[in-house]
C-alpha cells in the first residue's frame, strides 16, 4: 500500500481577505477555483512551491482554526520578504525551538495558523 501527498482544506469566510493573505502577502498563485453557480461558495486551490492548499468558503468541508506545519529551507528569506510586504494585520516573528530549528506562525484572517519552519522531514 502507497499512500500519496495530503491536501489540507481550510475554512474561508471572505474572497477578498483570502486573496489579500494568501496571494497578496504569503505569494501563493490561484492554481483553479470553482462554484456550482455564480454567487455560490468559492472552492479553490492555492500553492506555492510543493505547498497546496485548498481554501473553501462551503461550511461543511471543515472548520475555521486548523493548524499547519509547512517546511521552507529557506525561512529566513521568507520571513524578510513578509516583513517588507507591508500587511498590516500580521507582522509574523522567527522563533528558535528547543530542537534546534525555526518556526514562523501565521494567523489566517479566519482562524487557522500556519506555521513556517525550517524542520525538514526525512
């Protein structure tokens, strides 16, 4: 048995805030979006490098304040390019852990945290 990538799904509440986080500040691109029907809940998929989300405004596919750990070997880099991005609801800060590596928590506009860190799983 061979089990494949996970797809996280995180809860949404507002297009516009979304786009504002992910797109605008973190620097994922819109990979597809869908709606059964114009006005209906948005569904899309976001990603960044290997990273893929997939943000979702229907209230049954899961609920706000999940939490993510995402690896970057280049953390630091990230955590300048943030900072100079200018968002003014999250100014996010490097944390050394007791196990040697760094994290970066992000709070989404909805309630989930995404955690940044230079941990890299084998």
């Amino acid at each position: 048995m061979k089990f494949g990538k996970t797809t996280p799904i995180l809860r949404i509440f507002d297009e516009a805030k979304a786009r504002e986080f992910y797109i605008d500040f973190l620097g994922f691109q819109v990979d597809w979006e869908h709606r059964f029907a114009q006005g209906m809940p948005l569904y899309m998929q976001v990603s960044k490098d290997g990273c893929v989300l997939h943000l979702s405004e229907h209230h049954g596919d899961c609920s706000p304040g999940a939490a993510l750990r995402i690896e970057a070997d280049e953390l630091e880099a990230f955590h300048q390019q943030l900072h100079a991005a200018d968002y003014k609801y999250a100014m996010p800060g490097l944390e050394e852990m007791p196990w040697g590596s760094q994290d970066m928590t992000i709070a989404d506009p909805f309630g989930n945290r995404l955690t940044f860190t230079n941990a890299i799983s084998t």
